[in-house]
C-alpha cells in the first residue's frame, strides 16, 4: 500500500520542527516562534494559526496528545509530541523542500507582467516606493542580526532572506532607473503594435 501523501506547509513543518526539541503546546509553539523570530519564515499573524496547523497535523497522525497541563495560573492546556510517522513526513518534507525549487506564485512577478497598465513615471514611482521599503527590512534585519550572538547554523535562513533582499533592491532600483532614464519605456501606440488592440496606459 502506497504511503499516505501529507499536505504540508512552512508553518506544519515549524509545528513538527518543534516538537522535534520536546513535548509542548501550542502557545509554547507561539512563544518560541517570537523568541527566535520565525514569524517571517512561518504566518503566524492569525491567532488561531498553529491550533489549526495542529489539528491538521493530529487528523494525519503526525502528532498526538501527550497530556494535558495546568498551573495554578494559567488554563488547562494541551501538550502534543510527535509521532514516529511525523518524524518520518518532517524529515521528507524537508528533503524536498531543501532539493526541489518550489512552484510559488507571488504577487510581484504578476504585477511586473502587467507592467504596461501604467505609465512609465508612474510604473517608476511605484517602484521606488517599493525599493525604500526594502532598504528599510534591509537594515532593520542586518541591524537585529549584529545583535545577534549565535552559531552560523542557526542563522543560515536569515542569510538566505537578506541575500534575497540585496538582490531584489539591486534590480528594482535598476529597473526603477531604466524607467527614469526612458532606456525602457512604452507608449500606447506602440503597445498596440503588439498587442493588436488600443492601450492607452503610456499616453
């Protein structure tokens, strides 16, 4: 019988990640995931995020109840630990994702493709506004890592993300310059010499 195919997703394989370390629950989860700022690797910005991610997880087997946990404090909660098959799907995951480019479809490079809607100075302006926000992630990431005492291990997805960052920077502001400069530039006539119809986004 062929395995069972899980349906996975970053923040199940933070979830599983976790309970990796040990027995936990779910607002511990929430806790640790702030603590060593995961929360631009996994969406975490719904509340109910990983209870959700949780219970998907627990429907496929890949994690179970433990026990339940109570202080004088706080509410009753509930710990969950990983099973063998979770182990075994976390491991597969990763494999993958680590050797196999994913399929993404994320906004920017759909904007970029309609491009010719808008004029060249406004198609620029919009792009310097995009390129002040990323030198602002930019230097708040390098600002937070050069606080940062840990092993490179630990940080390689931050590398990662701020080579991303450098490089987009780059060629936005590129870009935004190649539009200022008019070395690329549209008209609506000349778009309609290829796209057959009347565009009048470049008059």
């Amino acid at each position: 019988m062929a395995a069972r195919a899980h349906r996975h997703s970053p923040l199940a394989m933070m979830v599983l990640a976790l309970l990796v370390e040990q027995p936990m629950h779910a607002y511990r989860m929430q806790q640790l995931i702030q603590e060593r700022e995961k929360q631009d690797v996994v969406n975490v910005a719904q509340r109910n995020s990983i209870y959700q991610a949780i219970e998907r997880l627990r429907r496929d087997e890949l994690v179970r109840v433990s026990h339940t946990a109570r202080d004088e404090r706080r509410p009753e909660r509930t710990v969950y630990e990983l099973t063998d098959a979770g182990r075994r799907t976390l491991d597969g995951w990763l494999v993958e994702a680590l050797a196999t480019p994913a399929r993404e479809f994320p906004e920017f490079p759909a904007a970029l493709s309609f491009l010719p809607l808008l004029p060249p100075a406004e198609a620029a302006r919009q792009l310097e506004r995009r390129a002040e926000t990323l030198a602002a992630r930019l230097r708040e990431r390098e600002a937070v890592l050069a606080r940062v005492d840990l092993p490179r291990l630990f940080l390689v997805e931050d590398e990662y993300r701020l080579a991303l960052l450098r490089t987009e920077l780059e060629w936005v502001r590129g870009l935004a310059a190649d539009l200022r400069a008019g070395t690329l530039t549209w008209s609506g006539e000349w778009l309609a010499g290829w796209t057959g119809g009347v565009d009048d986004a470049g008059e």
